[in-house]
C-alpha cells in the first residue's frame, strides 16, 4: 500500500492550488470529454459458443458485456489480438454477468470462449488511424480508466481463488493464488491514492495499522500462511478482502484521474520500489516481491504509454529516454523469472537488489518530469 | 533562468536572470564578501587542489551504469556547467519553478554564500579499462602508462565497498552543507548515468596549503590525533614546486593529462582510544614533533626544519621510525607530494564500540608512483602503524582545468 502518500497527498490538499488538489485526489466521477464515443459489444455465452453483437465496430473504446444465461460448461470470454489476451472475463457461471472496457486500432481481432462447440469467433473494428494514437490526455485517462476497471475485475476473479483456499483452510492452495492475485492490485498503485481507505485496507502491512488487531487485506492473510502457518481465524479476513475488493470494484467504475496523477502516482511508485520495497519488506514472509516489482513496473509503464503520445509532442528526448529506461528495468527483471511467476525474493543477493533498485532509480527520477510536460 | 542564492535570500527572486558570474562581484548586495568569497571555476588546473583548504569536504565516488559514451560525455558537460554555477553560489541551472516538477536545484543551500566552493573531478582507471579487461568507453588506448590501479601496499586492509570508482568529485567549502548540496545535485544529475558507490564527509581540515609566511591562522591544523602533521606541504603558489610535484606536464604521456594531476585517497582508520592512552613522550616520538607546538624534535617552533641528522643519549633525536622522518623527501629521493586531507567520523563500529574516525587523506601528485614509494616505506616501518589502518582506496586521474563557459571537464580526454 502507499500509506504515507495517501495520507500526505489529501491531507496536504487544503494549501494545494485546485489544479493539485484534483490532480492528488481526483475520485469523483466526470464525463468523458473529446475523443470517440464507446461503443456497446454484448457476448453472450453458450455450450455453442460466445458470438460478439455487434461484431464489427468503429475504432475507440468498446465496452463488452458477458452474460452466461444457462451454460456450465462455458465461462470465460477472452478478446484477442495479435496473439495476446487484450481483456478478459473468467468464472461466468449461469446467472452471472461481467463487463470489461477496451480501446481498440482498426483490425481483426477474435472473442475465444474455451470448451465451446465453436471456441473462436470473428470480431472486427473498422477506421482509420489509431484508437492509440489519439495524442488528447482526455484519451489517456480515460483509457488508463479502463484499464483500472479491467485490472480490478481480475482482481476480483484472482483473489477470489486466493480468498476460497483460506476459508478451505488449505495452505498449499492459498500460498499457490496469493501473488497471482495480488499482481493485478499491484499494477494500478500508481492510483492507489485515490482508493481512499480501501488501500490500507486491503494493503496494509503490519507496520502501517496502529493496532494490529485491526489488520486486514492480503499482508495478514501472508503471515498466517508463512509465519504462523496456520489459517485458523482467517476465513473472515478473507471475507472482509473479497468485500473490500468489491467494493473497490464499484469505485474505480466511477473514478477519473488527471494525467499529472497517472505520472506522479507512477513515479511516486517507483522511487518507493527503488527505496524500500527493495528490501524486501513488502512480501516480508513470502519473499514474492518480483511479482510486485514486475506488476509496479508494468503499471507504471501503462500510465507512461498512455502519457506517451502527448510527451513527445512536448518533449521527444525525455520520451525516448523513458523507452529506454524502462526497457533496462524490465530486462533487468526478467532474469528472475521463474515458471509463471518470480523467483524467490530471499535468493536474490544485496548486490543484485542494488542493481535492481539502480535501475529503477535510473527510470523514476526522469519521469519526475513527466507531470511537467502533460498538464 | 539562473538564480543566486544571495538574490533569493534578499528576497528579490526572480528580478532578472543573474546570468553574468560577475552578478556577485559586481551588483549583488553582498559584494564585500565576493572576492574571497568565490574562488575561480574556469583556469589552467583545476579548483579544489592549489586552492587554499578550505574548512569541509564532502566527497563521493561513482561508478557508471550506462554503456553509452554519449552518456558519459553529457554528464560531464551537465556536471561543468552545474558546478561552475554552484561555485558562484549560483542555483543548479534548469526551467523556472513549476509545480509539478521536482525543483532543478534541491535547495538546501538557498541562502547560504558560495563559501569559497570548489568541485574537482577524477577518472578512475576502471573508466578506461572494466574488470574484464574491456575497453569501455574507448578511453584504453589514451590511459597513461602510470595510471593502474594502486598495488597492494602494506598497512591495508581495505573494504571494497569504500574503494575505487569510475569518477570521484571532491567537493570543499567552508560551509558543510555548500560542500553536500554540490555532490548531492552532481549524483542528482547523473542517476541513469552513474550510480554513486561511496561517500565520506570531512568535517575538519588537516592541511594547509599556504605555507608558512601568509599559512593560516595557527598554522597547519590538528589531526585527530592532536599532531600538526604535513607542515612542509607544498605550497599553492609555489609554481615551480608544483610543475615538479603535483602537474602532469604535458610531455609526461598522455596530452589529455597535462595540467591535470593524479588524486590518491585514502580512508585512514585511527584507533583513537588506544593513541589517548599512550603516553605524551611516546606520542611525540611516533610522529617525531612535538605535539603542542607542532615543532620537530629537533626545532622551536612548528616551520623549523627537521634535523634527522641530531642524535641524543639514546640514539637519532627524530627516531629511525618516526613518521615525519619516513615520510620526509631527504629521506625519499626529494619526493613530495600535496597534501589536502580532511578528518572524518562515521559514527561507532558496531563490534568494537570504538570511535569509527580518522583521516580522510587525500593527495596530488605529478605519478601515482610517488605515493606507492611512500606509502610502501610508511606501511612497513612508521611507528604510526600501531595506531592506523588504511581501510578505503582510490587513485583518480584529474583533467585539467576549463579554460571557460564552452569547455567541459574532460573534454580532451573524449576529443
């Protein structure tokens, strides 16, 4: 969690300019402005398959709606393009509903829901230009918005399989879905700030709460798995995490951020990465720190590249500098990446963390001048 | 836009660029103190080692991250021209304030004078060749054939992690916080470039430049252990000495060298609880001077040469061991070297307790060869041994001065 920039941003906002204030603060809800309107995809899914309506659109945000009305045997709906997942909806159980938000280029694409009769179905957006290249910051936050939603309700699904293995009471299981589900937390910090009191909430480590009685949120639930090992008294911490997370849900659909929160929160991130999530003490009883590493680091890229158009219009050489550092950091990473996930944190040695934290610094002090360049 | 930070104490930021260095000698309203106040950035050598001592150090060593030449040569031109403003008591240059970036200078010295600030700078020979034998930068072929990295010398016992650099940056002021604010804003500039390696602060001088005749006040300072050691240290405005000593000449090797000068430092551990519980006598015969006045054994008063040749009852009067008779150029082949140390502490050793403080040694010299034959005789037989260890390490080459505004360190070495 980010404690005492939550803290500080808001309580600071009283001497603020107002330009500042909503830059540090920014939670309620604002119409879009500019820029192309969304257009509405409904997929339904079914033992058939899962058929986009309408399956072509123009270029520009496009809101998915899944429903599943009465099939067990299909429950996600993926949207691909250029062989990656671009957004997705998983654990879609009968009755159920879930929507995720994208901004597409012009071009092919296909909606792919496993265990169908037909798994893959055509899905085009037409135009011209670039649903990227919209230079306009309204475009920029109102993508990384989207891309808050979309994180969020994978937060959602993720912790889900966490919460259910600690009110199973199977530790292997919990210990297994703990860092998967806290990545996608991890890479909307850079807006932490604007969750309110749902961060230490759900973030909290033992040394941020005044009376560890009260501790909630995922580092809790990571010292009973790995200090104490033993779940016993979890299952309503886990309970109090899925609400929390709900209820976060509910709130990024509404929240709206300035660009110069998208680049202060990112670079605020990444100098509390270089400086004292370095150490370790994050995932102090896991050592699954290089997920959390990996998930700042591509948060904090989602923000710049959203930023990115409008920076080198203003100012190409700290723009390119930025590529390029932030490619140093994410090379710098992938040397630990184990099966799907990171090494353990505790085999990597001071001298490998100092490099770490070297490059990140490398990166986080030229985007302190990001915020300058894009309001 | 530039700001002084005399103008932005008087309270009239923001009046006007204070782009001339001249602003302070000529309009500023504290024009009195400016002659002394300012030493020279631009000149034939630089700042920082002829320069009268100044009261403080802060000195830090870096090592560079980026394998870019390109790289390297916009951090010395960024860091010249950062640092002559900032020798002027001038801010860090950069865009006006702006609230939503970070200030370009860190502030810390806002409102403090220039306080006589000099930032020198110096490449390690890990600069021109890595560990692995690479040529880095491609600087190998222009590394002056006495520049290797120090051999190892008797009377060490050094810890890696405050030892070598690829580039050192001596900053001295008689204000501390002028001297940190200078290599503070220089590792500010550089991040993504070079990450910084070690650091020592240096909170009194033990040297003096200026000799005997117009020497400071009281003479050559004290070290910690209460001796006025370097009292024959060359002087700052003896050229002919220093062309002898202390510059690289021209015809010494490498061109890009000459009027630069190579910098040994040295963290050198006193165990300062056993030497305050050493007898006066003892004490005085370690050094070889005696300890109020500073005199030699064999003089009144502190500049009176030294006698090696006087004998007692007991033998040489300057014992065969005592440190200034080992250290001595009658006893070195006419060897001298400048000397620019500073006392350091660093709080308590964990495992002893004892005070972790000594002396900063810091020295230029025309060859590193002149402290290797020093330090090889000092480390085997000075008496001083018992009460030292050398425990840090760097050997520095320092280009020359800048001859003005358009001039960046080490730009003859990257030409």
């Amino acid at each position: 969690m980010t404690p005492t920039r939550s803290r500080a941003a808001c309580a600071a906002a009283a001497v603020l300019s107002a330009g500042l204030l909503a830059a540090a603060c920014a939670s309620s809800p604002q119409p879009s402005a500019g820029g192309p309107p969304a257009t509405n995809v409904s997929i339904e899914i079914s033992d058939a398959g899962c058929g986009p309506n309408p399956a072509t659109v123009p270029t520009g945000p496009v809101n998915f709606a899944v429903t599943n009305p009465a099939s067990d045997k299909v429950t996600e709906a993926e949207v691909l393009g250029g062989g990656k997942i671009l957004g997705e909806k998983e654990n879609i159980t009968p009755g159920l509903d879930g929507a995720f938000s994208l901004r597409l280029d012009p071009g092919t694409y296909s909606v792919y829901c496993p265990g169908a009769a037909k798994d893959t179905w055509a899905f085009t957006v037409q135009g011209n230009g670039s649903a990227a290249a919209d230079t306009s910051l309204t475009a920029a936050t109102q993508a990384y918005h989207d891309y808050v939603v979309t994180e969020v309700g994978q937060l959602q699904t993720a912790a889900k399989t966490f919460t259910d293995a600690v009110r199973a009471g199977d530790i292997s299981a919990a210990e297994q879905a703990y860092a998967p589900a806290r990545v996608h937390y991890e890479s909307i910090e850079p807006v932490a700030e604007s969750f309110g009191d749902l961060d230490p909430a759900i973030d909290a480590r033992i040394d941020d709460v005044t009376d560890p009685t009260q501790w909630t949120g995922f580092h809790r639930i990571e010292k009973a798995l790995w200090a104490d090992h033993s779940l016993a008294g979890m299952a309503p911490v886990a309970d109090k995490l899925d609400a929390d997370i709900a209820t976060l849900k509910a709130k990024v659909a509404t929240n709206t951020y300035q660009p110069a929160e998208l680049a202060n929160g990112a670079s605020d991130l990444l100098t509390e990465v270089s400086t004292s999530k370095v150490t370790g003490e994050e995932d102090r009883y896991s050592h699954t720190d290089l997920w959390d590493f990996a998930a700042n680091i591509d948060g904090a890229r989602k923000a710049f590249e959203l930023l990115q158009p409008a920076l080198a219009a203003t100012d190409p050489d700290l723009a390119q500098q930025l590529e390029a550092r932030f490619t140093d950091v994410v090379n710098g990473l992938a040397k630990y990446r184990s099966g799907n996930g990171y090494e353990d944190y505790g085999a990597v040695t001071d001298t490998d963390r100092r490099s770490l934290a070297d490059s990140v610094n490398a990166l986080a002090e030229p985007l302190s001048q990001v915020a300058g360049k894009v309001v | 836009m530039e700001l002084s930070r005399r103008r932005l104490l008087q309270g009239i930021a923001g009046a006007g660029a204070a782009g001339a260095g001249l602003a302070l000698a000529g309009c500023a309203p504290s024009a009195a103190a400016a002659p002394t106040d300012v030493v020279d950035f631009h000149g034939p050598h630089q700042a920082g080692i002829a320069t009268a001592v100044q009261d403080r150090l802060a000195f830090m060593t870096f090592d560079v991250t980026s394998t870019s030449r390109a790289d390297v040569v916009e951090l010395l031109k960024s860091w010249t021209t950062a640092a002559e403003a900032m020798t002027r008591g001038a801010a860090v240059p950069g865009a006006p304030p702006d609230d939503q970036v970070p200030p370009a200078d860190t502030g810390e010295a806002v409102g403090l004078p220039a306080a006589r600030l000099t930032v020198t700078v110096g490449f390690g020979p890990s600069l021109f060749t890595g560990p692995d034998g690479s040529d880095r930068f491609g600087l190998a072929a222009r590394r002056p054939a006495a520049f290797v990295p120090l051999p190892a010398l008797p009377g060490e016992l050094l810890d890696p992690a405050r030892s070598g650099g690829d580039i050192a940056v001596q900053a001295c002021s008689d204000d501390p916080q002028v001297a940190f604010h200078a290599v503070r804003n220089l590792a500010r500039i550089g991040r993504g470039t070079v990450v910084a390696r070690w650091a020592e602060l240096g909170f009194g001088k033990t040297s003096s430049t200026q000799g005997s005749a117009d020497g400071d006040p009281g003479g050559t300072p004290r070290n910690l252990m209460g001796f006025k050691d370097g009292t024959r240290n060359i002087v700052g405005t003896d050229d002919a000495a220093l062309d002898q000593h202390v510059w690289v000449a021209d015809a010494d090797g490498q061109g890009w060298l000459g009027g630069g000068s190579y910098l040994v430092a040295r963290r050198i551990r006193m165990f300062v609880e056993p030497w305050d519980r050493d007898r006066l006598g003892d004490q005085e015969a370690v050094f070889g001077r005696f300890k109020d006045s500073g005199a030699p054994l064999t003089g009144k008063a502190e500049f009176d040469a030294p006698d090696y040749a006087a004998t007692g009852a007991d033998g040489p009067v300057i014992p065969a061991n005592a440190h200034i008779r080992l250290a001595s150029p009658e006893n070195n082949g006419g060897l001298r070297i400048l000397r620019r140390g500073y006392s350091y502490t660093d709080g308590i050793d964990a495992t002893t307790g004892t005070l972790d403080a000594g002396l900063f040694f810091l020295a230029y010299m025309r060859d590193p060869n002149q402290f290797v034959t020093l330090q090889r005789k000092l480390g085997t037989s000075d008496a001083l041994n018992e009460y030292i260890r050398h425990v840090g390490s760097g050997l520095f080459a320092v280009p020359p001065g800048t001859s003005g505004p358009d001039d960046w360190w080490g730009r003859a070495l990257f030409s």
